[in-house]
C-alpha cells in the first residue's frame, strides 16, 4: 500500500475548511490544510453567526473566544419607500444557549485558526491544489507550494472547501445547477453617526412605479462603534460592462462573491445611497474596504465522490439572506469530521461516509431554495408563525429524521427524536460543582456521548448495566453520563435495599454494592450520595448528574428510565425508552451498530 502523508487533506482554509481540520484534530485524525492565499483576507464578508453555529462551537471548545469577538445581532428594522415599518426583534425561546451574532469573516478565521493551533496544525499558505487522482486507497493530491515548486501529497481522504469556484468539484465532475441573479451589489465595511439603536440590522427599500424594488440598503452591526457591512445596488457607472468571470477569472460562469480587476466603490458611492435612504441623515467614514459583488444559486449534484468530499460554497451558494451560507458550510464541516475521523481509526461502520450526502444535501437543497424565495419575496412573506422562522433562520430546526444512521422514530413520539438537534437544559447539579450545570456544559468537547436518565436505584442499576455494556461495545469510544430524576432520591431509600439483597446474590449492579459498601441505604437518599457513588457493571465511575429542575425530563419528554446517544454534532443518534436490561442493551447495540464497527 502506498505511504500516506496524512490522514485527511483539506484545500481551503476559510471558516469551513478550519472547521473541518479544528475537528478532525478534536477526534485525533491528522490532517493538513492548505490555502492559496499568503493571508487571510481583511474583508467582512459572511459576517452573520447563527445561534445553531455556536451550539457547535460550543462543543468543539471554542465558542468564548467567539463570544468575545462577535457583538449582538438584536433585531432588524424595516423601512420602505420613506415609512418605518416597524422593528422585527430576533426572539428565541429560553432554552436556546445562544443568541445571534456578528462577526466580520476574518475574525471568524481568526478564532478558529487559533482553536486550531492548540492541536499543533498551522495552515500551508500560498499552497494551491492543482490536480489530484483517487484510488481504492487514498487520494493523490498535486500542489504548487509557497516557493512554486510542486509537491505530492498521498492521504486517505481529500475534502474541498475550496469556494464557489473549487477546483475539488470541478476535477471532479460535478455538475453545479442553478443561475445568476442579474443584479449587481456594493459591500463596504464603513461608521455612520446615526442615532439608530445598536446591534439591529437596516434595511431599506425604495419601490418603482411597477412595484419591484429598485433601490436598497442593507446594514449589519459590526464590532465598533457606528460600524456595519453595508450593501446596496451598484450604480451605473461601476456596473460591469462585460459578463463577470467570478472572483480568480476562471471563465467558469459561476458569477458569485467579490470581483476583482474592477473599480472599486468609492466613500462617495457609499454616501450618495445613504443620502437617498438612510433613515436619518448620516455622514459615512472610516471605510475600511469595498467591493462589487455578484449572487448566484447554485446546488451540486452531490457532496462525495469516493475518497473526495466538498462543503460549504464548493457545494451549494444562494443569496446572504439571513446569513446562512457559511453557517451552513459549517455545519457541514462539522457533519463530515466526525465521521471521517471515526473511519480514519478503523472504527466507523463501512458505510457510515454515505451519511454525509444523506443529511447534508438535503439541507443545502432547503436552504438555497428558501433563500431565494427570501431574497425575491422578503423573510415576512414565510407562511410560518415568527417562532418558527426565526427557530429555521437560527438553523435550530435542521433535522436527520431520514438519516441511515440514526435510529427509526417512534409514531406519536413526544420530544427530540432520533436525527432531532439536541435540546440543551440546565439545573445539573453534582457532588463537586458548586453551581448548576446545563447540559451542553457536559457535553463540551466529547464525542459519542450516551445519556441515560434514570429515576429510581433499579433505574440507576439498568444505567449502570447499558453503561458497561455500550463502553464494551464501542471500545470505549462513547462517553455514558447518568441523569437522576428530581425524585429519584425519594425511590433510592426503598429500592437500594432491595438492590443490595439482590446483589449479595450476585444478581444485582454494581451500584447497589456502592450503596451497601457506604453503610446505611437509608443514608443514600441524599441525592449527593447517589451520584457519588454511581458506578457501571464493572464497578468503574460513572458521572451522574441530578436534574435538579427537571428540566431534562421536560425537554426530553421522558418521565421514566431512557437512554439517549448524542452524536459529536450534537444530534441524537437513537433514543431508547423505557430503559431496561437486555432489550436496551440490544436495542443500543442495533442503532450504533449503524455508525460504529462493532
């Protein structure tokens, strides 16, 4: 077999090409990722982060240093043709961790470059990919370096996140249907000394006598005082004379993102729009860039191709309404790496990558379909109630219900099921934190993550039992958290004696001796005493947690003993309910047995 460099090659290294690696390395995969440019470029362009990006962000470890970039996305106000139309205040409901933000794109870079870097994996600059061949074992990747001489990478995996215009698909083969909008746009990143409230978004439409909009005005706060990205129309002496080529003038009639080789707007072109529809007057300054830019909607056929994969703007492009391009590409990253890494260790199900383009591919398709309507019909002609928009904008209702690797829903089900995004929820109290934890804190920077909620001593018994079990199973590659019940201590005092009789027959679990060994089971009604002395079959640790609130139970739907694996992305896997040894055992067994190798 031929030598392998590295385990995973990724070409590009915007906010989704560092996903993928920052998450390759979080699951021990090595990869190398490589970039054409000698630097990241200075320009605030995808600037929108939505809450569901920084629940990923979260459980990759890195979501404060974003937080502390990133100002507050509040809300948006409306204007048309001179009226206020009133604001629209971006509300979620209380259990979601996050709000939106906004983030300039290099920052985005930024953060997870450095996230990056704690792995001890820099970017290549000035590294291009010029070529590559695939085989049953691996890729063969042809590059021009940094000093241009040529260099061959051999890995087992390649993933392009190379761009609206990458080379990965079009190497490939890949067909990229869709069309280009016929407008033009400005972008700048400039300050206004307007007195509208921070943190909301403007926008501002002017109508002709026909009724279509003929001149707009977008504004997105930006970290800084009286800073946005501001796009808007191009006037007519900056629209381009020819047919755009795209953004490296590769003739591939894909007429997406910023133009180069052409005049760029001027303050004065900013100012001259502002003048016409801000809705106070305002004077523009501190323009730190700008460009012409073009939109086009576009979706390939599909994300993978044997042992190549592509994401984000090399898979599908659409217009920035509501900012769900690179958060989408994100999470298509995030999606992929996993998997990848869990193949990489001879650990995956054979056919586990299948997945990516089962789950993702859909959501692409969703998402450039609804953006264009979005960007023609305006995000207030959704027939949705406002939670339910702002729930999809916040990419909180992505779903894999059909996935082949998740476990099969129950009819009539009440709370998340299988394919469903884990809904966090807090109250956890334990024997060392002094203060309650929410459920993503425990999750943070885990893998496969097993949660078995249980609210009596047998419960916690059977926990223990599918604990050991499942760790067996997956040779220790699922992590298995214990969730007591509020009540659970008032059913521990009674049913831990019958489990240490049981277990002085040697038919009980590891727990009941835990209990025994700690003298009086009347004492272990205390609920700091059950989950300090949780243990698996195996009389090994296992962390519990006390939903204090019951929160858990509510967000969960779930009033008895249940078992819920929750992937490294943050969506459950499988959902077994009731709780019981052997049938949970084997049913577990069946719905990993779709992910892992066992």
């Amino acid at each position: 077999m031929p030598v392998v460099d590295t385990d995973v090659l990724i070409v590009g290294a915007g906010p989704v090409g560092l996903t993928a690696a920052a998450e390759l390395r979080r699951h021990g995969a090595h990869c190398r990722i490589v970039d054409r440019l000698p630097a990241r470029l200075p320009y605030a362009k995808a600037v929108g982060i939505q809450p569901r990006t920084l629940e990923i962000w979260d459980r990759m470890g890195m979501v404060r240093e974003a937080l502390d970039a990133a100002v507050p996305m509040r809300g948006q106000l409306l204007y048309s043709d001179g009226a206020d139309q009133g604001r629209i205040d971006f509300r979620l409901p209380p259990d979601v961790p996050y709000g939106f933000a906004a983030l300039p794109q290099y920052e985005t870079e930024r953060v997870i470059e450095e996230h990056l870097a704690r792995f001890g994996t820099g970017i290549e600059r000035g590294t291009e990919l010029v070529s590559f061949k695939q085989d049953t074992d691996g890729v063969l990747s042809r590059m021009v370096t940094v000093d241009g001489g040529e260099e061959e990478v051999r890995s087992r995996f390649l993933v392009g996140c190379d761009g609206a215009h990458s080379i990965v698909r079009k190497t490939l083969g890949l067909s990229f249907e869709g069309a280009a909008f016929p407008e033009e746009y400005m972008l700048a990143d400039v300050e206004v000394d307007w007195s509208l409230p921070p943190g909301y978004g403007v926008r501002v439409m002017h109508h002709g006598e026909d009724g279509a909009v003929d001149d707009l005005l977008v504004c997105i706060p930006l970290p800084g005082r009286g800073r946005y990205r501001m796009s808007m129309m191009v006037p007519p002496e900056l629209s381009a004379a020819r047919k755009p080529t795209g953004e490296r003038g590769t003739g591939d009639g894909v007429a997406h993102g910023l133009e180069t080789g052409r005049r760029a707007p001027g303050i004065e072109h900013i100012q001259a729009v502002l003048d016409r529809l801000s809705p106070e007057p305002t004077t523009a300054s501190a323009m730190r860039w700008s460009s012409v830019f073009r939109i086009s909607h576009r979706l390939v056929n599909k994300y993978a191709d044997g042992r190549v994969f592509i994401a984000g703007d090399a898979a599908h492009i659409h217009p920035p309404t509501g900012a769900q391009g690179m958060n989408t590409g994100i999470q298509d990253a995030c999606n992929l790496a996993w998997k990848l890494a869990l193949t990489v260790r001879g650990a995956a199900h054979p056919r586990l990558l299948d997945s990516y383009d089962a789950e993702r591919r859909p959501i692409g398709e969703e998402v450039v379909g609804r953006t264009v309507r979005h960007a023609s019909e305006g995000v207030q002609a959704d027939p949705d109630d406002f939670t339910t928009v702002m729930l999809r904008e916040a990419q909180l209702l992505v779903a894999y219900p059909d996935s082949p690797v998740v476990g099969r829903g129950t009819p009539g089900l009440q709370g998340p099921g299988p394919g469903d995004r884990a809904p966090d929820c807090g109250g956890f109290t334990g024997g060392i934190s002094a203060v309650p934890l929410r459920l993503y804190d425990l999750l943070r920077d885990r893998g496969h993550v097993l949660l078995l909620h249980a609210d009596s001593a047998e419960g916690l018994g059977v926990c223990g039992e599918v604990a050991s079990g499942i760790r067996h199973l997956t040779d220790g590659q699922t992590t298995a958290l214990v969730l007591l019940a509020p009540d659970a201590g008032s059913h521990w005092a009674t049913g831990a004696k019958a489990d240490t009789a049981a277990d002085s027959t040697g038919n009980g679990s590891g727990n009941a001796a835990a209990v025994s060994r700690a003298g009086d089971a009347a004492e272990a009604a205390d609920h700091a005493e059950i989950v300090d002395y949780a243990s698996d079959a195996d009389g090994r640790h296992l962390p519990a947690f006390l939903d204090s609130r019951g929160e858990f139970a509510r967000a969960y739907r779930t009033a008895g003993p249940a078992a819920f694996l929750v992937r490294p992305d943050g969506y459950l896997g499988a959902r077994v309910a009731p709780l019981a040894v052997p049938g949970a055992l084997a049913a577990l067994s069946e719905e990993l047995a779709r992910v892992f190798r066992l």
